[in-house]
C-alpha cells in the first residue's frame, strides 16, 4: 500500500503532463467508445437476423419483381411455417428526399414471419382490420411526429395511382417496437390489397417473400425446394438466409467496419507515442531517485512494478473518463433527430476498452520499468 | 527596430537548431500531428472523389425527364405516351432531318461479384438506342464495339470492368435465365457512366419485361441550361407528371450523398487533433522547462521577453508543419487515385477515385498549422516569463 502512494506522488509531481496524458488518452478512448457503438449497430442488422428466417429473391437482383402466384406456392412448401411477401413503396413524407424504407405486406402473416416486432394485440387486429391502416416503428414514428389515430398522406417516388396522385392516405393504427433494444424501428408496413389495388403498373406482382422455416437446421431443404421449383421458369429464385441477405446489403455500402477500425487504431497509434514518450521522459528524470531509491534496499522488481503501475494507471484514468464520455456522446447522438440506428454502449465494449487500458498501460510502461530495473546505482547517482 | 527582429530571428534559429536535442519528444509531436492530417485528409479526398465522379458525369448541354417526385432514375417510369409527347416539345435541339435529338431509356440492377471482397452487389444496367450515346460527352470505345440492335449484347463501363468479375470481352454473363455477351468496352472520361452496363433499349424491354416503357429520356437542350421551354410544355398538359432539370443539376445532388463522410471526417479529426494538442503542449512545456536556462541567460544579456516567446511559438509550427506535411504525403501517397465503390442514389454501385486536391491539402496543412500555433502559444507565454534569475541558479 506504501508503493501505491508513492506511486501515486509520482503520478501527480508534474500536474500540467499529468493533465495532457490523461486528456490524450481520454480522447482516444472516447474514439474508440463511439465507433465500436456505431460498428455494433451496424453489425446488428446482421446478428439480430433471425437464423430461420429466409428472403425469396428474383434471381437477377432484389429490384426484379416476381408473380403474386409464386407466394401460395411457396406457402406450401414443405417445413415452412410461416411466409409473407414485400413490395418496396419508395415511400416518403412531405419531403421527398427523406425516403424511408415502407413495405406493401400480407399483414396477416406479416407478423408470424417477424415475431421480433412487438405489437399490441388490440392494435394487430385494428390494422388486419383496416385496409387503408399501417404500422410503423417507434423510431420513424418518433421522428415524424405520428401517433395512433392520425391519418397521413404519404407518397411514393415510384408509383402512382390510377389517377396520376403520387400520394396515398393511410391510417397509423399501431406503432411497433422492438424485442431488442437495436431491433430496427425505422420501418412502415401497410396492406399489399390497398397497394395492388390502386396503383398504376399492371398489378399482381410482389417484390420478394420472407419465410420462417420451423427449423433452422432445415433452411437448406427448405431454400433448395423453392429455388428448384421455380427454376427454368420466367422469373427464377434464390433464396437467401436473412443473415446472407443483411450482410450482403450492407457490404455493398462498402467496408465500414474497416474504415472505423483504421481509425480507431490511427487514435490509439498517436495516443500510444504521446504516452510513451511521456513515461520514458519522467523517469529519466527521476534516475537519481531511482538510484536513491535502490540504495535504500528498494528492490530492482519492487521498482519495475512501481514503474510499470504509475503507467497502467495513468492509463486507466485516461480509458474510464473516455469510455464514460462516450457513454454520454451516444445518449446525445440517439436523441438527435437523424435516421441512424440505435447505438448502445454494453459491456462488451467496457470489456474490450480495459484490455486495451491494460495493453496501452503496459506497452507505455515496459520500456521505462526496465531502464528501471537494469539501472546501476552508481551510473544512476554519478549522471546526477 | 532591425535589433527586435534579428533577436528574435536568432531566438528562433537557436530553438530550431537544438532540436536534435529533444529528438524523441519532438518526434512525437511531429508523429502525432502527421497521423491526424493523415486522417483528415483520406476522409476529405473520399468525399471528394465521389462528389468529382458525379459532377463530371452530368452536361448542361442535356435535360433529364423522370416521373415527377422520383428523385432517381431507377424510381422514374415513362409510359410510351409519354415519351412521343415529350419528343414535341419546345427547346429540344434538331438534328438535319428536324428530329428532335432524344435518347428514351431504361434502368435496372444486376448482381456482380466485387474483386475486392467477392460479395454480390448492384450494378446499373441501362438500356438506350445508339442515338443515346451522342448524348454522352467524352464517350470513346476503347476495347471491341457498341452493342447491335436486338442482341443480347453489352458493352461495359470501364469502371465495371475495373471493381468487378467477369466483364472481359468476349465473356458471357447470364442475368437469372438470359444470357449476355461482353462486346465492348467504353469510357466516359472518369464519371459515373463507367459504372454502368449499357445494352440494347428494346432487348432490355423484353428480357426484364418492361413492355413498352421507358424510365428516363434525355433531350439535348437547343439552349444550353435553359430547360423552361420544356418546363412550361409539361406543365400545360395536365397528363404529364414529370420532372425536368439539366443532367448536370441531377448528378450533381446525386454527388452529395458522401458529404456526411466529409462531416464526419472532420469531427473525428477535430477530437483526434485534441488529443495531438495535447501531445504538442507536453512537447513544448518539456522543451521550454529543459531550456529554461539559456533562455534566463539570453534575458540577462539584453534579449527581449518577445523573442523568447516567438521563439518556441516557431519551433512548435516548425514541428507542427513538418508533421503535417509528412501525414499529407502520406495520405497523398496511399489514398490519392485509389479506386473504390459505394452505393449510390441510385441503390446501385459508383465506382470513384479518392482525390486529393491542393484545396484538401491547405485544409491538411491549415489543421497543423491549428495544432502548433495553440500547442506552442501557452509553452511560449510561460517561456516569457522565465524569471532572468534562473539564469544562476540550477536547473529545476
């Protein structure tokens, strides 16, 4: 307990390096805190992706439409459980460049298929009800300021109705959360009837299916019934796993995590030489001390560990306020009014940040704990 | 006067000289400022490769007509009608036999296999007639020829043939149950129209069963920039519900979507550049304490306290620049002309270039140059204030 103290003095003999380091590392820190929040959610899309839940695409691209006959037919595949098809709207609200992702849907197995979204009883049976009635997520509804009740006009940028209006009325009868906390609540579902009814394109075409299978283990039989029943056929499938599917979808943005890797690490790099540097310059200040130290019957090892201490520590202080005040940018960042998902800081980020507090502490450390330990008494009192 | 200035200019002199003597310390300031500039500037020349691509594609010389609100042209669809209406409108330039110069086509997406991660993703396949290609400024085939009228035929963007698999020519490529041949390569000069496919109008319209639709159609503008003639057509017939602007205006908000990157760019830069300053000032303060001395001795022999402050403010630039350039050069080095693809407004890939402009680079230079004056400013006020006593005492 007698070296902590000292080791403490140490730590605070020059307040103004002590104040830099620390800032320094608080600031990587905080970097780091808020990418990883940011890279877990986008990553979340990918593991929140139910494992026996398929996409039924049209071979060519997910933007080529199949027959509506194609949806009984996978109904009755065999090991599928549940099934209900999308059709893209491109919908959006007042301003169009704000699109959000709005699905025509078969509402009554809608949410059989995506039994993750949570939906009050009274308000499933009002929206299978209501034919002009939509869902919506907490978080669109949120930001667009719709509550159950209203009625809205929302327009689509790629059809229209028969009378050449752009916009649909809609009912909101249900406001939709998430089991998960990261469960994505940016989304609108309506009626595909009220869609395929009104709208302009020749109808009877449906976008893609997703189907809940009544086991995972038995996804490949059940991908490989679909896709063998509609090939040589005008529009062929492939049937995806939702995971394939979502990773797919957002690899195409391009490598983010990469991105928010390289730049985490490039935080850590200039934070790593600024310590370093620090720690080696304050005990080659303290050599005579050192020297002092050994001849008053200190240890070599006692001094490697008391070295090595001061830098975990300094590195710790530095890592807790960063993680902290990451904590408090993400609360701010949920609650601005942008489209992003929801970012949350878990233990697994905590965990991560205070093994690179123990690396850093360490790898800033080693180098000046062992000058420490291999210093000679004599060279030591004599450079003074 | 001359004596103020050759006082602080030797000052300045002597602390940029003895820096070899504080070599580590320095160097990692210089380290640090070059790895934030680095940063900075591989996000800004992103952002602005992207938005480059796009601005070069579109001419103010040519009017794009989508459907009205559609915002892209995947979303728009013109019907037939729609299209020979258009075709009568005023303000579109006229060939030698009076035909007005049009170019009606389609836009879909096709699945590709990236080289670099061997992932599927979207490439824009367009359908248009060989009038279209008129169109297009800067256009050149550079391998094989254009595609023939009612064939199975594609010639691909070189940006396609660069990101993706399989685009050689010669090379067959099947989308779901129709089969395709590679006959052609073209350029466009760097825009976005080498990220596309391009094909025969009517074969698209039969193989993805468009009828006889259209998406998009492109007039070449008698006046160039001035689209109201045709504004004011669409808008007397109640039966068209179009939107009509120059190409250049289209792409052009189509360039914005990466702005966000060059946002956040910026704030990573700005918080990273904290903690950089934070090293500067570590930097400076040891510097000025290790000097303290000389710099006593230098007040006692008539030096001014104003040379002693210019004098660390300098060498703190000095470092701060020197790290700048290097991470500039850096980032010069790896990221200028580096090739990549995103998805665009369209949902579909862009191929780009990162670029590195001097403009990026004087915000590079501007960000070190932040860094050193802030880093070195306090170290210098204290520096000023040596008291001249120091000068007979030992340090510390």
């Amino acid at each position: 307990m007698k070296d902590f103290y000292l080791v403490l003095k140490n730590l605070t003999r020059k307040k103004m390096r002590l104040f830099l380091t620390v800032f320094a590392t608080f600031i990587a820190f905080m970097i780091f805190g808020t990418l990883t929040a940011f890279q877990k959610a986008f990553d979340s899309g990918i593991e929140l992706s139910a494992d026996d839940r398929l996409i039924v695409l049209n071979k060519i691209s997910f933007t080529q439409v199949l027959p509506i006959a194609y949806a009984n037919r996978v109904r009755a595949v065999e090991h599928v459980e549940a099934m209900t098809h999308l059709n893209w709207f491109g919908g959006y609200y007042q301003d169009p460049r704000s699109q959000f992702a709005m699905f025509a849907v078969d509402a009554e197995n809608f949410m059989e298929v995506f039994d993750e979204l949570v939906l009050t009883d009274a308000q499933r049976q009002a929206w299978i009800d209501n034919r002009q009635g939509l869902i919506a997520g907490q978080a669109i509804a949120e930001n667009f300021g719709w509550q159950v009740g209203d009625r809205i006009p929302i327009n689509s940028n790629i059809f229209s109705q028969r009378d050449g209006r752009t916009d649909w009325d809609f009912d909101v009868v249900g406001i939709y959360t998430g089991e998960d906390p990261q469960t994505d609540t940016n989304s609108v579902y309506f009626h595909y009837e009220y869609f395929n009814e009104t709208q302009s394109f020749g109808g009877d075409f449906i976008g893609f299916m997703a189907v809940r299978t009544s086991d995972p283990s038995l996804n490949e039989e059940v991908i490989k019934s679909i896709d063998d029943m509609f090939a040589n056929s005008p529009a062929e499938t492939e049937t995806v796993p939702e995971k394939a599917f979502n990773k797919a979808f957002i690899e195409q943005i391009g490598n983010l995590s990469l991105i928010l890797t390289s730049v985490v690490l490039a935080a850590f790099f200039v934070i790593l030489v600024i310590v370093g540097n620090s720690m080696i310059l304050s005990i080659r200040e303290r050599t005579a001390e050192i020297g002092v130290m050994k001849t008053l019957g200190f240890t070599s090892s006692r001094i490697f560990r008391m070295v090595l201490a001061e830098s975990l520590l300094l590195a710790l202080i530095g890592g807790v306020l960063g993680v902290l005040a990451s904590g408090s940018l993400i609360t701010l960042i949920n609650n601005a009014p942008i489209q992003l998902p929801v970012l949350v800081l878990d233990s697994s980020v905590w965990s991560q940040a205070m093994l690179f507090v123990i690396g850093l502490g360490f790898i800033t450390g080693i180098v000046p704990a062992m000058s420490a330990l291999r210093l000679n008494i004599i060279t030591a009192l004599s450079r003074s | 006067m001359a004596g103020f200035f050759s006082q602080i200019w030797t000052v300045i002199v002597m602390n940029i000289l003895s820096l070899p003597r504080r070599a580590w310390m320095s160097l990692a300031a210089v380290f640090a400022v070059a790895v934030v500039v680095a940063v900075l500037l591989a996000f800004l020349a992103m952002a602005k490769g992207f938005e480059r691509t796009l601005a070069g594609t579109g001419s103010d010389n040519v009017a794009i007509v989508t459907r009205v609100g559609s915002q892209s042209e995947l979303n728009s669809v013109l019907g037939r009608d729609t299209v020979n209406t258009m075709m009568t409108a005023p303000g579109i330039a006229l060939d030698d036999n009076g035909d007005p110069i049009q170019s009606s086509e389609l836009f879909v997406i096709v699945d590709g296999v990236k080289r670099s991660s061997q992932t599927q993703a979207n490439i824009p396949m367009r359908g248009l007639f060989l009038d279209g290609f008129d169109l297009r400024e800067n256009l050149t085939i550079i391998e094989g020829r254009p595609f023939e009228s009612g064939r199975n035929e594609i010639v691909v963007g070189k940006g396609v043939q660069n990101q993706f698999e399989g685009f050689d020519v010669g090379a067959e490529i099947r989308f779901g149950k129709t089969s395709w041949e590679v006959v052609g390569v073209f350029s466009t000069g760097g825009s976005a129209f080498e990220s596309e496919l391009w094909a025969d109008a009517p074969t698209v319209q039969s193989q993805f069963q468009r009828g006889s639709s259209f998406q998009t159609m492109r007039l070449k503008l008698a006046n160039p920039g001035d689209v109201t003639p045709i504004k004011a057509f669409i808008d007397n017939d109640p039966t068209l519900n179009l939107d009509v602007q120059t190409e250049a205006d289209y792409f052009a908000s189509q360039g914005q979507a990466l702005n966000g990157i060059a946002i956040f760019g910026w704030a990573i830069s700005i918080v990273m550049g904290l903690g950089a300053l934070a090293g500067a000032l570590n930097t400076m303060y040891t510097s000025v304490a290790a000097r303290a001395q000389e710099t006593a001795t230098l007040r006692a022999i008539g030096f001014s306290n104003t040379s002693a402050f210019a004098g660390t403010l300098a060498e703190s630039m000095v470092l701060s620049i020197i790290g700048g350039i290097i991470g500039a050069l850096a980032a010069w080095l790896f990221f200028d002309g580096f090739s990549a693809s995103t998805l665009g407004a369209t949902f579909t890939q862009v191929v780009f270039t990162f670029e590195l402009t001097p403009e990026l680079f004087a915000n590079g230079i501007l960000l070190a140059l932040v860094i050193g004056f802030i880093g070195g400013f306090f170290p210098a006020w204290r520096s000023a204030r040596v008291p001249v006593v120091t000068a007979f005492q030992g340090v510390e």
